[in-house]
C-alpha cells in the first residue's frame, strides 16, 4: 500500500483509513475498503479514456468519473452473469431495495423481493443517477464476443477488469486490455488476492489470480505488476 505513491509517481501518499488496513479479507467490502485506493489511482493517473469490463450497479464507475475527466467504455453481459448451474451470481439485499425500487419507479417498473441487480435494469443506474451518462459508453456483450477490431492498439489510458470472474473469461479480459491500453497505461484486476485461504473460500479470487498465472508469459510486456496490499486489487503499468 506504501508504495503505491512512488508505483504511480504520485505527488502525494494515499491517505488510507487504518480500519481498512486491519480489516480481514472475509469482511472486505469493495464500496468501502477498495474505493479509496481506486480514487486515488484515478485521480493520479487521471485518464482520459478509460475501459471497464464489468460495471454491475455502477458504483465503481463513479471513481473513475467523480475524480477526472475521463470518458468511459464499459461492457456488461445484457442479462447477467450465472453461474454454472444456471443460478444468478448477483443478487440483492433488503438494505438496497428502497433504492432499486426507486429506480424502477422512474423506469416505470414494479420492483420486488430480491432483483438480479446486474442485468441491463440497473447496470450502470448510479452513474445515471449521478448525472454521469453522457460521459459512459455502455456496450451490452459478452466481452469474449465483444468486437474490438475497432478501436486501434493503446486506443485507451487505462483499464479496469472487474466482468466475470471465471478463469477463462479474466484471461479473455487481460488479454484484450493488454492491446487496447496505451505504453505506459493502467490496467487494475478487481478480486484480486493470492492468499491460499482466501482462494479458497472465493471463486472470485481464485478465479482471477489463476487467470493471471496462465497469462502471465503475456504479462512481460508490463513493466510493473503490483498486488496493492491488503486490497483486492492488482496494478499494472504497460513498458
């Protein structure tokens, strides 16, 4: 975490809460532990196009829009993810259901018990809310069927890969991103973390960090790779 200045080049330190830094992985929240890393990032590297794969309700995409200029291309499944046995990955809790309701009202749906909350319904609705939609591309895909042929090599500053989280949909991701951002570009890894314990009690870490291992003969074109700890998150910066 220290060293996430001098990685960045930064001209300050991150200012990082000290309940963050002793909190147990299994109690890690992304809205409240990851965030303050994510902004600051952002907010010192400041890209100006800015990739995503992944937005879900669309909270993550507000650090990246709240603290620069950028625009941003993101690219979420249309009916969202399952998992192997069919059943929907997210879900959501009572505590949010007043707001996803709300969000329903104004889209002219009724919205009840416990909505599958990353399909295109409410995909992206904080950013909205925010007033930040014009400055989103949203592309509805699977991000392995996602036509990149488009946008030329380092098209992008900068690439968040937070999508699905299964082994060969991360590899997918990274290696997309690792065209598509620009020398001397970010790329972050949401879910990061190569603690045993951890991987095995999320498939999300373990799919994530497997995925990086496979790819990793791909990865030498980064001159820096940087497991932020403790965060679920890892850095790297394109040679």
């Amino acid at each position: 975490m220290d060293a996430l200045q001098d990685v960045l080049g930064a001209a300050t330190p991150i200012d990082y809460p000290n309940a963050s830094r002793q909190r147990a992985y299994q109690q890690w929240r992304m809205e409240v532990d990851d965030s303050p890393i994510f902004r600051y990032i952002y907010r010192h590297f400041a890209p100006r196009r800015h990739l995503e794969y992944g937005t879900w309700r669309g909270e993550g995409t507000c650090y990246v829009l709240e603290e620069c200029a950028a625009t941003v291309w993101t690219v979420n499944l249309p009916f969202g993810e399952h998992s192997v046995d069919g059943a929907p990955v997210y879900g959501s809790s009572t505590a949010e259901l007043p707001d996803l309701q709300k969000w329903g009202a104004r889209l002219g749906l009724q919205v009840v018990n416990s909505p599958q909350t990353d399909t295109i319904l409410f995909v992206g609705y904080k950013y909205i809310e925010r007033g930040f939609g014009h400055r989103v591309a949203q592309v509805y895909a699977d991000s392995r069927e996602w036509d990149t042929s488009q946008y030329p090599d380092g098209f992008f500053d900068s690439c968040l890969i937070d999508g699905g989280h299964r082994r060969e949909i991360v590899v997918n991701d990274t290696m997309q991103a690792s065209r598509l951002v620009r020398r001397g570009g970010v790329v972050l890894w949401h879910d990061f973390c190569p603690d045993d314990k951890i991987m095995r009690e999320f498939p999300t870490a373990n799919g994530v960090v497997t995925a990086i291992r496979q790819v990793a003969d791909h990865l030498t074109g980064f001159r820096s790779l940087h497991w932020i700890e403790p965060s679920f998150i890892l850095l790297g910066i394109k040679a």
